[in-house]
C-alpha cells in the first residue's frame, strides 16, 4: 500500500528551464540594447562556454555526484559546509565572469567589464524569474493528507533552498526535504532514496517516487527497489532506464494511486 509520494523539485515541480531560458533572455536583451547582437546566437555561446568552463574544474567530479549543472553555477552562492563546496564558492565569481566575457567574444565584443555586468544581472534575473508547472499545486492538494509527501533534490543546498524561498507555497505540503549535498551523494545513488525511506519511516514498498529525469529520479529509484513515476511532459524516448509508471502531466498520478 502506498502511504507516501516522493517528489523531485526541478522541472518537475519547478519549471527550471523556464526560469533559466528567462533568466538568459532578459540578459541577452541587455547585450542586445548596447550592442545590437543577435540575442539566440549570444545565449547559445554563453551556454556553450558555461558548460566548457564547468566541466574543466577539479571539482566537476563533485558537481556530478551531487548533481549541480553549470547554470545552476551561473547564480549559486554555494553557502554550504564543506571542503568540495568551498572551492565551489571560491571558482564560482570567475566562471561566471568568464562564461558571459567569452560569449561576449564569440559574437566580437571584447569587454571583459560587461561581461561581469551581464554575470550579475543573469544572477538576478534568475532570482526574479521563478515558476512552477500549473498542475503542482493542484495535485498537492489532492494528495495531501492522504499521504506523505517527501521532497528529493540533487544540488547545493543553499541554492536548493533558495529556489524555496523564492516559491515559499511548495514547503509546507512536505514533511521531508532532503538536499544531495545535505546528504552527501545525490539521486541516482539509491542511498539518498533509503534515509528518505527512514525519514518518513516507512519501507520500499510503501512509497513511490515522481520526477522527470530518468537517469537520476527514475534510475535511482529503480535501484533503491521504490517504485518510480516519470513525468515525460515533452514525449522524450525512454531509452534503456524503465520506469514502473509514465505520465505527462502530474493529474494523471491520481490514477496511478487509485
């Protein structure tokens, strides 16, 4: 018998896309209005260097592990205890600088100056533009007092935490948050699925999880023997990971629990 409903936060009840592809739109807009470049073209160059720049660092192993992605270090602070996230802190200002300045080069402006300027609007802009998916708080509402509701995310937990302050409705539906780099290891390592088991005390067979990546929520989960719900909103192939459940949008949990 289920008795309580895992969920995953980003993009599955946090539309993170969204906020990023907003977040990258107001930025590029603003290197539009000095320079009149071609906002696509930036953005994909800003993405492209993010993603060069993150995945050179020594603690990239770490960001993995954990389940941190390069544009989730476009706004971090990474407030958190420990060494790995330390050095996060410390590379963080950089990286940032040097993904907006290269992508400035790419489209022929050298202004290193703006390019810092563009690194903290994106930061801001990020924190202006959350959204959650229309179904979210309509099937929390279903589900609450009728079962349990825990919450698994990968991430920094400073982060993690202020994508919840900057969408304060989602918290109280859920008697358990539990943040990977609080844990120690991140989804898919099927032990973060077991102390959220024990948080909510109750066994494998007792809980199913829901999220929308298959290679963390839904791998993990099938490791940690819980049954697993993907949230396939935009019809992607499954590939070789196969989840117990499939649906596109969370209303069609509810048939799932009847």
């Amino acid at each position: 018998m289920i008795k309580a409903i895992l969920f995953d936060l980003d993009d599955t009840l946090l539309w993170d896309e969204k906020s990023v592809k907003t977040a990258f739109e107001k930025t590029s807009n603003v290197a539009h209005a000095k320079y009149e470049i071609d906002q696509e073209v930036f953005e994909q160059k800003v993405r492209e260097n993010a993603c060069r720049l993150y995945a050179s660092y020594d603690v990239y192993p770490f960001t993995q592990m954990i389940g941190i992605n390069p544009f989730e270090g476009l706004w971090a602070e990474f407030l958190d205890e420990g060494e790995e996230f330390r050095k996060l802190k410390e590379i963080a200002p950089t990286y940032r600088e040097e993904a907006w300045t290269l992508g400035l080069q790419d489209v022929g402006i050298d202004n290193p100056e703006f390019g810092r300027e563009l690194a903290d609007y994106f930061r801001e802009a990020r924190k202006a533009s959350p959204f959650l998916y229309e179904d979210s708080l309509t099937i929390l509402d279903q589900l609450k007092g009728d079962y349990k509701l825990g919450l698994i995310t990968n991430g920094s937990p400073s982060l993690q935490n202020l994508k919840l302050e900057i969408t304060q409705e989602l918290v109280p539906y859920f008697s358990e948050i539990i943040i990977s780099g609080d844990f120690g290891r991140g989804k898919p390592d099927p032990t973060i699925f077991e102390h959220a088991l024990k948080a909510l005390s109750l066994d494998k067979n007792e809980a199913i999880m829901v999220g929308d990546n298959l290679h963390t929520d839904i791998l993990g989960a099938n490791r940690a023997g819980i049954p697993s719900v993907w949230l396939n909103r935009h019809n992607r192939e499954k590939g070789e990971i196969k989840p117990m459940y499939e649906i596109s949008n969370l209303s069609e949990l509810m048939r799932i629990l009847i």
